[in-house]
C-alpha cells in the first residue's frame, strides 16, 4: 500500500448526504401506484420535454435524467412521466436540512438533495461520523419515507464517489488507512469533472483508472490537460483540501452541461434548457439567493472551443430570457455547440441593503 498524506493530526471527518431518485422518490411516496414501474420526472413527450429525474426501474431501459422526453419513451413505452412539483421537494429539503443541522453547522449544500457536512470536531465518543450518517438516514427515512445515500471519508471527493458507490440506500465509509486502495482502483470517470469526452482523451493515453494517472506527473498532466491537469494530478492520489463551506460569498450561481456529440443549433437545445433551466431553480433556492439576483447570463462553448457570453440586467431568471439569450449568443458565430451553461450574477447582501435605503443628505459636514 502507498503511503497515505492523510496523518492522525490532520484528518478531517466529512458526510456527503444525496438523496434517491429524489423527484422521483417524493412522487412514488405520494403516489403508490406508480411504485415498481417505470417512471420519471419531466416535461411531456409532445412538449419537447426533458427528464429531470427518473426511477430505478426506469434506468434499467437505459433512461437517465437530462434525456429527451420522446428519447425515454422510444426506449421505455410504458414509461409513466409526472410533471415536477417544485414545492414538494422545497419543502422535502427544509426537512433534510433540518435533520443535518441537529448533528453540525458546518453544511454546504449543493443542490435540494445533497449536500456535504462537516463533523470534524464532534467528540460525542457515540458520535462517530459513521454513526451520524446511519442515524441522518434513518431520520430522513422516518420523517420523509424516501431513503438517502451517505459517503463517509477525510475529504469532499472521496465523500461524494463512497456515496454514490452503493445507490440506492448505501451507506459506504472510507476510512483513512483505505484511501489508497479506493482511490487507485477508481476509473478516472469517477472523478469530477471527467466527462464523456475528457474520459475518452484520458482514455487514449492509456489513462482508464486513477492508479493509471497516479504514472504521470504534473509537468505532463498540465501539458496535455491544461489547468485540469493539476484537478486529475490531485484526485488521483485522494486529495482534496477544499473545505466544506456553510457560506459562501457567491458571486454567480450557474449550471452547464457539456455535450457527447456537438448540438447544431437551437432546433437541437430547445428540450435540454427546460432540464438546465430546473437544476438552476434548484441551486438559487439552496443557495437562498432569489432577492439577490441582478441579471441572468448563458454561456455557449462552440466546436472549435471558442467561448461566448450574453448577459441581462433586470430579470429574475425567467426561461424565456435565457431562449432569447442562447439566441443571441449562438447567432454570434452559427457553429455547433458543445457546452451551454445558464445562470445569474448576484448582487452582496450588503448591496441589497444599502440599496432599499432613502437618499439622505449629508449633515455631519463628514
């Protein structure tokens, strides 16, 4: 076994928490009928709808969120899709925050249904960061009957890979001296970040596992992946020195999706923004950031990498301003696109005050 950075001293004690199926699971609760069948979350097939999420019986034909409505249903014509009830999974978060904050204040939440928590500095000796997420998860179960996968290890990426290592309902712990032996086993698509098309550039330089680029150093990391290289140099040996952070100043909160194959146009995107368009509604409500918005942004990658941004002050994120957006960004240039991001500029809380305040003149001669 190699030798693990991770010393009795420094080692901290991190919970990635990420619910199942989380759409999917409040509606099964709420509807029992649609329990052991195919179904999902999303907009409807005649509506050039998107998936937002689906069941585990309906990902067995292959069906997975962000697809095409009228793709899932090719493979799936039994698949039963609900429209999203955004105020049940709201309330169903505030449930699972209240949960998480009865154990530390140190949460950072990243979406309605995941988030990460630090218990580092409980000394409770019946506390231990294992025995917090079993009994995180059985709450959550109690009080919402819906399960939650949990990840237990030093840092955030190996947190968040053990959570999603026994889904559904798993529970999987890496404790310090198993780092290693986790990590380097690890195809390299496990890592954040790595998507279809890194995954296949890591894979033609023979890179498939991280124990594969734990071969390389730096110097060629960077070479041939530029300042991702360093993220690939890091995670491949189990490293991770990012905090978990509570609050965040946040300047922007934005989702993107990089594509497998180029999108020609907006004839191609329409039905992938309504899923985007969701998943940022998701993040400004964990990010409780409504009040701060100060103007919607689209980002377009094209195919030959350039890269464009189109921004708009006043608006409080309505999807229409974000079709109108795409628009402008893509008549720019009219190439395909292989990456399109949404999302909002924020103003500081500060801001926001100093701002609802009446003019007052100056009388103190100051």
């Amino acid at each position: 076994m190699g030798f693990s950075v991770y010393s009795a001293a420094m080692q901290r004690k991190i919970i990635h928490i990420d619910a199942d199926c989380f759409y999917a699971a409040i509606e099964m609760r709420d509807r029992p009928e649609l329990r052991d069948i195919p179904m999902a979350v999303g907009g409807s097939a005649e509506r050039r709808g998107v998936l937002t999420t689906c069941n585990y019986d309906a990902r067995a034909y292959g069906i997975r969120s962000a697809m095409p409505t009228a793709r899932a249903m090719r493979l799936c014509p039994h698949l039963v899709v609900v429209p999203p009830q955004m105020f049940k999974y709201r309330e169903a978060s505030k449930v699972m925050r209240r949960v998480f904050a009865e154990f530390t204040d140190i949460i950072e939440p990243l979406s309605l249904d995941e988030a990460y928590l630090d218990v580092t500095e409980i000394s409770h000796p019946q506390l231990t960061a294992t025995q917090i997420a079993k009994t995180i998860r059985e709450r959550v179960f109690t009080e919402l009957s819906i399960t939650v996968s949990a990840g237990v290890s030093v840092n955030k990426f190996i947190a968040k890979v053990a959570s999603d290592w026994k889904k559904p309902d798993g529970l999987t712990v890496v404790p310090p001296h198993e780092v290693d032996r986790f990590v380097a086993a690890l195809p390299v698509k496990r890592i954040p970040g790595v998507g279809a098309v890194t995954a296949e550039k890591l894979h033609r330089y023979g890179l498939r596992t991280c124990a594969d680029i734990q071969g390389w150093n730096l110097h060629d990391l960077r070479r041939r992946f530029g300042k991702f290289g360093v993220v690939l140099h890091e995670r491949a040996r189990g490293r991770d020195e990012r905090p978990v952070q509570p609050s965040r100043v946040r300047k922007s909160v934005s989702v993107e999706r990089t594509f497998a194959e180029d999108v020609i146009g907006p004839q191609e995107w329409s039905p992938i923004i309504e899923q985007l368009y969701v998943s940022l509604m998701e993040r400004i409500e964990s990010a409780k950031a409504w009040d701060l918005i100060d103007k919607a942004f689209v980002k377009l990658k094209f195919n030959d990498f350039t890269t464009t941004t189109v921004e708009r002050v006043g608006t409080k994120a309505v999807e229409s301003d974000y079709q109108t957006l795409l628009l402008e960004g893509w008549e720019r240039q009219k190439r395909p696109v292989r990456l399109i991001g949404l999302g909002v500029r924020l103003i500081e809380r500060d801001e926001r005050a100093s701002a609802s305040l009446p003019f007052m003149e100056s009388v103190d001669g100051g």
